[in-house]
C-alpha cells in the first residue's frame, strides 16, 4: 500500500510500533526494511530531514491483516487513538 504525506512522523511510528507482525518498507531500488527495527526507522528518518519534516510517499507491506487495518486508520483518522 503507498502512503502519502504522513506529518506526524511520532505517531506514524507509534502505530507501526503497535502492529504484531512485520511492516516493510520498500525503497525506491526494492529494498525492504522491516519498520519493527528501531535501526530502519533512524534510516527512514534521515529522509524525513531530507523533505523538511514530512513523508510525501511511502510504500509499505503489512504482513498482518490487523495491522493493515490499523495503518489504514491511522492515514484516515491521521492519529493513532485507535492503535
């Protein structure tokens, strides 16, 4: 799933802290790197400084439906109060 201008990065990491299982995120080469890991998140937040504190595109997987659920929430509601 692609995901677009995410501003609050504290709680868009938030939510993927909660998730159970797994929730890649794909680099522009195919890389994946697993978000559940406290290291790909630093490396994805170097690019948040690159674009001025904000995410303009990602592409994820979740591999839990649940988890799916909540990151879908999360980018409609744009909080975490459901997680």
């Amino acid at each position: 799933m692609k995901v677009r201008n995410i501003q609050n990065i504290d709680a868009f990491f938030h939510v993927i802290d909660q998730c159970r299982g797994d929730v890649l995120l794909v680099t522009g080469e195919g890389d994946r790197l697993n978000l559940k890991s406290k290291l790909s998140q630093y490396v994805s937040l170097a690019k948040v400084f690159a674009t001025k504190g904000e995410i303009p595109e990602l592409e994820l997987i979740a591999k839990d439906e649940e988890d799916m659920a909540r990151l879908i929430d999360f980018m409609i509601r744009g909080d975490f109060s459901a997680a």
